[in-house]
C-alpha cells in the first residue's frame, strides 16, 4: 500500500469485525501515526446499501470512490442457524461476494482484502489445517452453503487476478468474538451466545444453566481487536492473492465446556453448568496453523483468552439494553 492518499470502504462496517477495525484506526490517529494521516476510511454497514443487489453496490462505490477495500459484509449465523438454512446462506453470499468483486474491479479498485472463515476448510482432514487445503474435500455438512460461498471468494481472487492483474486476497480467520458483537439468541456464534444466555439466567435467578452439546467441541478464538490489528497489516502489508490464515497459536485451542467455564466467571455466575448432549456439536475441531503469519509478522501479541472474554462479558453488561437488540 502506497504512501499515496487512500480511500478505504470496509463493507459490513457496522458489524463485529468491522467496527473494532474503525477503533484500531482511531487509536493510530491519536497516536498520530503518520499513514493514518493519509487514509480516509468509509464503514458501510447495510443500511447504506444492500449489495445483493448489483445496482445499490455500484452506486456505494460510485459515492466513496474507493481505492481499497475490505470485504467483511456477509450473511451469518451459529451453528443452529446455518444448519437450517444452507441455501439461504450459499445464495445471498454468493450475491453479495460476487457484487462486491465485480464491482471493484470494474471500478478499479487497487486492493481488496475478503474475509473467509476456518469453517470453510474440508470436514475429514488433517490437522493443523494450513492455506493450501482450502479446496482438498468438502466441507462440514452443517454450514456447507456459507463455507462453499466463502470458498469461492478464493477462486474469484485467483481469476481476477490472472485475468486483469488484480490484487484480491483473503484472510481466515479463526473465531473471532469481543465487543459490539451479534448477542442474539436466534443467529449468534457461540461466545456472544453463551454471553447473553447466561446474563438471562442470572437475572432470572436460574440455578443451573445449559450448553448445548457436549462441550468437548475444540475452537481457536480471536479477539476482534487483534483480528482488526491484523486487518489494517494485511491491507498494508500483504500483497500476495493465496489466503493467509489469522488464527490464534494451536496450543491456544480450546473447548466449548472450558469457554462456558470462562464466562461464568467474567460473569460472577454461582450456578451449575449442564450439557444437552441431544443437541449437535458441529465439527469437533479445526485447528488451524499460523505458521504463515507467524513467518510475516513475527513480533505480534496476541490478547489472552481470558482477558478478552472479561471484556467482551463487560462490554456486554454495560450495553445490555441494545446489544441485545
């Protein structure tokens, strides 16, 4: 990325990801940091366009004339959510990521820098999963609809790119989660979810308070601050089309069970935790490597867990009305 003046649209601005992107970029100009000086970043969230629809994306890039772009707009959901709707996940990605391409190219964007998620990668696998095996087996057939759509974001970067020259690449992240993030009980992740079910259970003096599934379950979880970090390093960075995964140490991966034990304590929960092993589980594990990154930005340090789930459980109760909305 050029010392030149930039314009920076972060499509699903308004979101997780993307509003702890604008809190990164806040502290580098209070920092004064002299790049920062030089970008303007837009953050469009989906009242400023739906782009499943091909004209409302072009005219968002038609009226902030972007130099870059960051793609974090998409449909999603937990595991429930996905499972009863695959197509709906598959059909509205697929608009939206093919939308958001097309029109960067023809708009001549420089970058473009989409985000991809760990589910996307082959359910039977081996582990540490890596950037080359995106495409080595289909996925989980629970969310298969959102992880094929994400998949090809892949293959789009890598046509563009042969075709025109463009420079279109994509990150994976692990499970990110923290602040701002979706606490609904309907389509939220598992963090955000436990978070806001077990703050219901307290304040209805509940004395035990349930997972659903087994809890054995492994997960790699991101800090949205850190993944946000990793973001603007990435943009400014990282010019190569392969994917790069943004994930958490292996040795960092831990289970369902042990998260619901975090957040009682962030929460000061006196109850007792049970599992409903009648619900699914998903996918047991995707441990992911970030050899890659660890290659690239040797120095970087990561939040601990248990420090970001104390703040994201804070921030939580501290904005319970509307983030519960």
């Amino acid at each position: 990325m050029s010392a030149d003046k930039s314009v920076i649209l972060v499509t699903g601005g308004s979101g997780l990801v993307g509003q702890a992107i604008k809190t990164i970029v806040e502290e580098e100009r209070q920092r004064g940091i002299e790049r920062s000086t030089n970008e303007t970043w837009v953050f469009c969230g989906s009242k400023d366009g739906d782009l499943r629809n091909k004209q409302e994306t072009e005219a968002l890039f038609d009226k902030y004339q972007p130099t870059h772009v960051i793609h974090l707009a998409a449909m999603v959901g937990g595991l429930f959510h996905n499972m009863a709707h695959n197509l709906d996940f598959f059909r509205e990605n697929m608009a939206i990521n093919e939308n958001v391409l097309d029109t960067s190219h023809k708009r001549g964007v420089k970058k473009v820098v989409s985000c991809l998620s760990t589910c996307i990668f082959p359910d039977k696998t081996t582990y540490p999963i890596d950037e080359t095996m995106v495409h080595n087996g289909p996925p989980h057939t629970s969310n298969y609809g959102y992880s094929y759509a994400k998949r090809m974001i892949d293959v789009l970067n890598r046509g563009y790119h042969e075709q025109h020259g463009s420079v279109f690449t994509s990150v994976i992240p692990c499970n990110v989660f923290g602040p701002q993030d979706n606490f609904s009980l309907v389509s939220s992740h598992v963090i955000p979810a436990l978070i806001r079910r077990m703050d219901d259970a307290m304040q209805k003096g509940e004395p035990t308070f349930t997972v659903m599934g087994s809890g054995k379950p492994l997960r790699q979880f991101i800090y949205s601050l850190d993944l946000a970090r990793l973001f603007v390093w990435v943009l400014r960075h990282y010019d190569s089309i392969e994917p790069i995964i943004l994930s958490v140490n292996e040795e960092d991966e831990v289970t369902i069970g042990a998260v619901a034990e975090y957040i009682k304590k962030a929460h000061g929960y006196q109850g007792d935790i049970v599992y409903d092993t009648t619900k699914a589980d998903g996918q047991y594990k995707k441990t992911a490597s970030n050899k890659k990154l660890r290659s690239l930005y040797k120095d970087f340090k990561f939040t601990p867990f248990e420090t970001a789930i104390n703040d994201t459980v804070a921030w939580f109760k501290s904005n319970r009305e509307t983030a519960r909305t």
